[in-house]
C-alpha cells in the first residue's frame, strides 16, 4: 500500500466515523463503542450498545415522560402538602418497592401515634427520665428556698446585732457628753 492509498483508507475511515457519531447519538447509559473510542479494529457488534444491561425497554423508560397523575386538580394540593402521600386505588398495582415504602410510611405513622399517646417503650422511658427530672427540679427548687431562708435569717440578725451596736454606741457617747464617771 503506498503512501497515498494509507491517506485515503485514513481518511475514509475518519468520515464514516463523524457519519456513525452523527447518525447514532448516544442515549444515556450507553458506553462507547470500540470503534468509537478511536481504535483501528472493527468490531462484529456495531448495533450492540457497550453496557450490556442497557435494554430497548430502558431507552424507552428514558424517553418516555413520568406518568401523569390522575386527578389533575389534586396534583398541585398533594404537592403541597408533604404531610401523608396519596394512597393508590388498588395496592396490587404497585411495585415490590412501592408497597415496601407505603408499608413503611404507614408503620411509621402507627408508631408516631402510638409515642404520643404514650404507648411505647420509648414514650414510657421518656416519661420516666421526664417525672426524674422534674422531682430533681423540685428537690434543687426546695434546697435553694431553704438556702435562700438561710440567708435572710442571717442577714436580719446581723442587722438586729448592728442596730444593737449602733445603740450602744449611742449609749456610750450620750453618757461621756454628760459626764460620766471618772470625770469630774
């Protein structure tokens, strides 16, 4: 093969490829092809995507829209409120996962409602912790009135033995004024 024709088939080849890239876009999930990632060989699958596990049905999954909901008005209202999902009319028609979620939402929802109205284990235990720590509340609540009892007593006998002082005092000072003992 001479220098010229090496072109040629080179270039041949490059054409064909921009031609396949342009023909065939590639969807989500598929790999590129052998061919594709620049190689020289050809490969015998050229109509077979890389992933093996990427179907025709999951191109159309893909390309197919997310289905409506069936009542149009209560669309935007469920949307809104994230308070309960919407339950189907017949349960058979959801998928394994879907009836596992629903399954687990309405646990969940028995349970929450249980823990309210103190039914379970755990509101139980919190009910004691919560009685625990209200009889310390109480119990430091009395040592601090006892406390703070204490203290005003001290504080009115020491004023009571301060005005007793200052009495004295007074005392003293009126009977040097007016001539006391030794004085004279």
């Amino acid at each position: 093969m001479t220098r010229e024709e090496r072109k040629q088939e080179a270039k041949r080849r490059k054409e064909a490829a921009i031609a396949r890239s342009k023909a065939k876009s590639r969807l989500p999930g598929e790999m590129p092809t052998d061919s594709e990632d620049g190689s020289e060989e050809e490969s015998d699958d050229d109509g077979m995507p890389a992933n093996p596990n990427y179907t025709a049905k999951a191109r159309a999954q893909a390309a197919a829209p997310p289905p409506a909901p069936a009542d149009a008005d209560a669309a935007p209202a469920a949307s809104s409120s994230s308070a309960a999902p919407r339950k189907p009319k017949d349960a058979s028609q959801l998928s394994r996962r879907e009836r596992e979620a629903l399954q687990a939402q309405q646990a969940k929802e028995r349970y929450q409602k249980m823990h309210l109205e103190g039914k379970t284990d755990e509101a139980r235990a919190d009910m004691e912790r919560l009685k625990l720590v209200r009889a310390e509340r109480a119990a430091a609540e009395q040592v601090k009135k006892a406390e703070k009892e204490e203290k005003d007593l001290v504080a009115k006998e020491k004023k009571e033995q301060m005005e007793r002082m200052e009495r004295m005092d007074r005392q003293r000072k009126a009977k040097a004024e007016r001539g006391g003992k030794g004085k004279k």
